[in-house]
C-alpha cells in the first residue's frame, strides 16, 4: 500500500479514530508516545474532514493546513484513511509522520 519503504521510526502515531455518534469520533487502539486528542467533531482536523468528506485525507506539511489538531510538535505529514462498512465511514485511521512529504498520492 505505502510506496515508501516504511520504517516504523518516522512513524509517530499510527491509530484508529471510531465513530461514537453522528458528531464524534472517539479515540480508538492506537500505538505512540503522545496522549492523542481523545474525541474529535465531524469536518474538524484531519481525521475529522476524512470522516465527513467520506475521503482519504493526505497532508505533507501540516503547518500549512487551516483545519489540523495539532496534538504534538513532532508531526510533519499526515494520512488518514476512512474505514467504511456498507459505504459508511465507521472509523479512521490515521498515520502521523515525523518527515513531510513522507506519503505520496499512491499511498
């Protein structure tokens, strides 16, 4: 899937945002150093727009997005990935990068 040779220490979070009602995604199981942003609205940050737009969500600079949850100083590029049951979007997940332009239009 990830045209990149993946090495898990670029990789600064790596987690699953689930749906919990028709407004919030709540912290799912999840792998990182930081304590994650624990529910996030629908259409806000990346995770949040992914959920809304029904869509892959790909950022390689984060500082340069107006919608971005900023939970730590260490990320640089983001990719967040919906995951759908029936056409609907049940949960995210989202991949955090310590590198930007780390993921490509491929991923």
């Amino acid at each position: 899937m990830f045209t990149n040779l993946i090495k898990t220490e670029d990789l600064f979070f790596v987690g699953f945002y689930v749906v919990k009602n028709s407004q919030d995604l709540e912290l799912g199981p999840y792998n990182s150093s930081i304590l994650p942003t624990a529910l996030i609205e629908k259409g806000k940050g990346l995770c949040g727009s992914c959920w809304d737009q029904n869509q892959v969500r790909l950022e390689n600079d984060v500082t340069t997005c107006n919608n971005y949850i900023a939970c730590d100083l260490e990320t640089k590029s983001e990719i967040v990935i919906p995951i759908r049951k029936d056409g609907n979007v049940v949960a995210v997940l989202d991949i955090d990068c310590i590198q930007k332009n780390y993921f490509t239009d491929n991923d």
